[in-house]
C-alpha cells in the first residue's frame, strides 16, 4: 500500500486518535514546511502528519508554501498523501456537514508557486493532469468512509480559489456555471505537486458552509465552526480505516 501521510487542514491540528511518536523539523530545497513533520500511528499503523497551515492556524492559504511540503512528505517516504478539506458547498447535494470525495478540479488562483518545475527550481517538465487525483486512493477513501458509517458525496469538482476572503455572490455563480459543486482554498497547487513527484493524493472534503449566495443571511464563523467540529468528530472513524488499509509495506 505504501506509507500515508495526512496534511490536516483547518480544524485539523491534532488527529483523533494519532499517537505521536516524533516531531522533525525540516528543510527543503523550498524553504521550511508549514510545521514539523510529525511521526506517528493511527489505527496501529505508521502516518505522517502535517498541518497545513502550521502550528496555531497561522499560515493563510495563499501564503502555505506547498512545494516545501509535498517535498518534505515525499523524502520522509511517503506514498500516499491524504488531504483534508474544509470547503463551502455550492450544488445542491453539498450542504453543511456532508463529507465529499472530489475527482475534479479547477484552478481560480494565482500568485501561487505552481510547480517544481519552473525552470528554475527545476527543468520545465509537463504531467498529465487529465484526472487530478488518484484513483486508487479515493477508491479507498470511499471504502473507509463506508466503513465508519460515514455516507461520503462522490463525484464532486472543487475549485479553488486564492482567499484567504471568501467570495461573493457572483464569483459563486459563475463557479456553478463552470461546473464546480465545491469551493475552497487549499486544492491547488498540493495536488499538482504531488503529482510531479509521483505521490498518490486524494482529498476528503467536508462542507461547513452554504457558499455566498447558496444559504440564507450572510455566513458567520460562528456557523463555520460549529460545523467544522462536527465533521471533525466524524473524521476520526474515517481516517483510522484508511490507515488500517494503508500501512507501510
């Protein structure tokens, strides 16, 4: 199966259940990670886990340096990289506590450091993108899903913009004309990246909010959190199953 690693998003600096064996901090050809990567278990079984804003939630999305931690990831050994998704829900199937497993995406951001290979980190080089996420893992994403109980939205695209605001009402609208039935800020470039270093990645995304214009009054961070702790609770059964299913050979 390969060793999984989980880059934890927002609500997600601990993972229920992960016992921490060690904390390394690290250094990249692109600089240091959002937080030491940690070793540990869940499950019984050997992950990696990174939070992807850092420690205390203080790195907002368009300021997380990817490159540097899908670099770490790969050259600790992983294979399999797991990324957790707070995102607002656009479509109709989408509202506030359901758990989405994306197969697509669409890229609304910019300014960001894109790839490794950009001719100067790197040789320009180009990877096949046509089906952004791995699909064996999210084959196995859905099975652990189904194992915990856990009933998850599949297909689904997300698209990503640059935040850290949220958008309006508009933005939302051409985004449902585009074809996404999720929005969020963290898809891209981790996916991408991971791609060019030949990692498995897929995401498990959890809605906590209406996008703007999709629900009623405006949205408040109060709503915000009472549903990302929700679906954090939720997780936990989650991603015990997929590590039991994705320990290190």
């Amino acid at each position: 199966m390969g060793l999984l690693a989980i880059i934890g998003g927002s609500g997600f600096q601990r993972l229920p259940g992960f016992q921490v064996i060690e904390a390394k901090p690290l250094d990249t050809p692109f600089g240091a990670p959002s937080a030491p990567l940690v070793h540990g278990c869940l499950a019984g079984h050997p992950i990696l886990f990174l939070p992807r804003h850092g420690e205390g939630h203080r790195l907002p999305p368009h300021r997380v340096n990817y490159r540097a931690n899908l670099w770490a990831l790969h050259a600790c050994g992983a294979q399999r990289v797991l990324g957790l998704a707070a995102v607002g829900g656009i479509t109709a199937r989408f509202g506030p506590r359901v758990f989405a497993v994306p197969d697509q995406l669409i890229d609304y951001t910019h300014g960001r450091d894109q790839s490794f290979h950009d001719g100067d980190a790197g040789a320009v080089a180009h990877v096949d993108f046509t089906e952004p996420y791995c699909p064996e893992l999210r084959m196995d994403l859905l099975r652990a899903c189904a194992a915990a109980g856990v009933v998850a939205a599949a297909p689904a695209t997300y698209g990503v913009t640059q935040g850290p605001r949220l958008e309006t009402a508009a933005e939302i609208a051409r985004m449902e004309r585009d074809g996404c039935d999720l929005v969020g800020m963290t898809g891209l470039p981790e996916a991408a990246l991971a791609r060019e270093l030949g990692l498995c990645y897929a995401s498990l995304a959890f809605v906590v909010n209406w996008a703007a214009g999709k629900g009623e009054g405006a949205i408040t961070m109060t709503a915000i959190e009472a549903h990302l702790g929700f679906c954090a609770g939720q997780s936990g059964p989650i991603l015990a199953a997929l590590a039991a299913g994705s320990g290190a050979p």
